[in-house]
C-alpha cells in the first residue's frame, strides 16, 4: 500500500522551525541520511525553495567521499515490485511506481535484477536515478550506458540524480 502525501507547510515555516522540526520534514528529502538537513539548517533563512534546495545540494557535494557514498548507499536497488518491496520508504515505493516499475514484465524484472547487481559489483553502490523523471523503458536503457562509467562519474551522477530527487521530495512537502 502506498502511503499518502503529508500536507505542505509553507517555507516561512521551515525557516522558523528548531531543529527537530527542520530535521522532521527536510531530512526524509535525502534518503536515510538526515545529516544533509542536520548541516544544512544553520544556512536558514532560505529566500526561496530553489535557495533552500541549492543550499542542500551544496552540503552534498562539499560532504566528504565516505559521507557522500553513505548517501548514495542509502538508496535502494530498484525493485521490480516496487509497491512490495519491504525495505522501500513510502517515497521511494511512490517514486518508482511512478516510473512503472511495479508493472514490470518477467524478462523486465530479471533484467533489472541482472543490471542492479552488475552494477553493484563495479561501483559498490546502487545505482540512483530520479524515478519520477523517468519511465522503465528509460531506466532500462540508463543501466548500459552507466555501467560504462567510471566509478568517480558515476558517484558525480549519483549525486545529482540525488538532488533531483530530493528537490521533487521538497516540492511535494513545501509551499513559497
């Protein structure tokens, strides 16, 4: 069963809030790892959402490697069965029925299989892709041409097909 949005709060509340309350909404944004919202909540006030998301991606990219592998980490394969999957969050279980990958086909599902540990072999960490930015077909195909990658590429796309998830994740959960 997939679990239902919460409702917006608006950002003069985020900007507000303690830092529980701040940890509360922003930190589900980045898969399992509340430490981007936790190092992001002294740069407040935020003027804008697109000034509170570039402010979260900054705290990314200037996280140490091993943090930055954690969070890429966090992220789960992509299932086959996205709405069964036990270790999806409620986000992710959205995210990737979106994309149509609790639709897929027997061949499809091996595939994806075969392509998630292919992947983790080379790279040591799932492969992240913005689900709500892509259907199957275009995820399937995505798998070939990144297994080509080098595993410093890859953490680079990773990163930032991290920040797109977390911004689709911000606009679901705040209002200007």
């Amino acid at each position: 069963m997939l679990h239902a949005l919460k409702p917006k709060v608006a950002l003069d509340q985020i900007n507000g809030m303690d830092q529980e309350g701040f940890l509360k909404i922003v930190g589900p944004w980045f898969e399992k790892s509340p430490w981007v919202a936790q190092r992001t909540f002294a740069k407040r006030p935020f003027a804008s959402l697109d000034h509170l998301h570039q402010k979260l991606c900054e705290t990314v990219f200037a996280a140490n490697r091993e943090d930055q592998i954690k969070l890429i980490a966090s992220h789960p394969d992509l299932a086959g069965d996205a709405t069964r999957h036990p270790g999806l969050t409620p986000e992710s279980q959205r995210e990737q029925s979106s994309a149509g990958l609790n639709n897929l086909k027997p061949d499809e599902v091996d595939r994806l299989r075969r392509f998630n540990q292919r992947y983790r072999e080379k790279f040591s960490f799932p492969f992240v892709i913005c689900a709500r930015e892509n259907k199957k077909d275009a995820i399937l195909s995505a798998f070939p041409k990144r297994l080509e990658h080098s595993r410093e590429d890859e953490i680079q796309t990773a990163l930032v097909e991290i920040g797109k998830i977390a911004r689709l994740r911000m606009l679901d959960s705040v209002t200007e």
